[in-house]
C-alpha cells in the first residue's frame, strides 16, 4: 500500500509539473523543475511524456541510436543504444530535478538532471564512458565534465575501450 501512495504521489506531482511546462519551452535558465521522467529519446534526451517537452542534457553528447563501435576483437556494439539504456534505468519510474540552463535551436530545454541516486545524468554517463564531454567549436562546454571524461578515457571505460567515432563527426557523416 505504501509503495502504490508513493508511486500515486509521484505521477501526480509529475503531472503537476508537467502541466506547468506545457507550451513552455521558453524557461528561464537557473529555474528548477522536478518530475516523473517516463520516457528516454536517446542517450542525452529525455522527455516529458504527459506533454511531449524534450530536455538535452547539458554538456553530453552519447553516439546515435544507429552508431557503432569496434571492440578489439573487432566486434559491432551498439554504443547509442547503451546510453539510452543507462537512461532508461535511471528514470524508470524516478521522480528527477532538473536545473535548466536554456533552450537550444531545436526548442529543447538544455539542463542538468538526476536523481536521489544518481544527481548528474551527465557526468554519469561521461564517467562510465556511455558518453563523451559536448564539444562547441572543438572545445568542451562544460570543464567540469572535461576531467570526469579523462579519467573515463585514461582507465579505457566504456567508449574509451572501443574503436568509435565521435558522436559530432558520426552525425556529420551520416
């Protein structure tokens, strides 16, 4: 009974968040916004099911859907689909806080999300090398995730183990 309480409470307080941020792409940057996270876009977009409102993670960039890898042994991963998995674990069923940081050319919001367990979606996926640090112009937007992604790279985590593109120069090209 009390987990049915607190899965109701969570859903209506996410529907009382999501209704707030229905039609409103436009908000302020350094607004916080909590809610009921129930679907994942990709690797570094979620979105908001009750109204469709898509947040880009900011300062993470996760290979696409159909990007690939190369393991030493020369085997085909499916290095997008592993972020949008980790994703998917993280918020199933999890009420996350998000801080906004702005909105981007696609009219997405741009913000920094977690959880209780997990309070950066980024930095967590850039750790566990799921992701790389986002890059404008060839440099990383976000320094504090610049290092979490050197260590990832120096201990061969995750992406840093395999042989892949850069999620910029896959989407580039393809």
């Amino acid at each position: 009974m009390r987990a049915l309480y607190r899965l109701t409470s969570s859903v209506s307080f996410g529907l009382v968040i999501a209704l707030h941020l229905t039609g409103n792409a436009n908000a302020a940057a350094g607004e916080e916004r909590s809610g009921l996270v129930v679907n994942v876009v990709d690797g570094d977009t979620l979105k908001l099911v009750e109204n469709g409102q898509k947040i880009r993670l900011t300062g993470v960039d996760a290979c696409e859907i159909s990007q690939k890898a190369r393991s030493p042994l020369g085997q085909t991963i499916d290095c997008g689909t592993d972020a949008k998995a980790a994703l998917i674990r993280w918020t199933a069923n999890k009420t996350i806080t998000c801080q906004i940081d702005g909105q981007d050319t696609y009219k997405r919001l741009l913000a920094t999300c977690g959880n209780d367990e997990i309070p950066d979606f980024a930095a967590e996926l850039i750790r566990q090398g799921l992701a790389v640090a986002y890059r404008y112009k060839g440099r990383v937007t976000e320094p504090v995730y610049e290092q979490i992604e050197q260590t990832a790279k120096q201990g061969k985590v995750g992406l840093w183990a395999l042989d892949f593109d850069q999620p910029w120069t896959y989407r580039r090209h393809n």
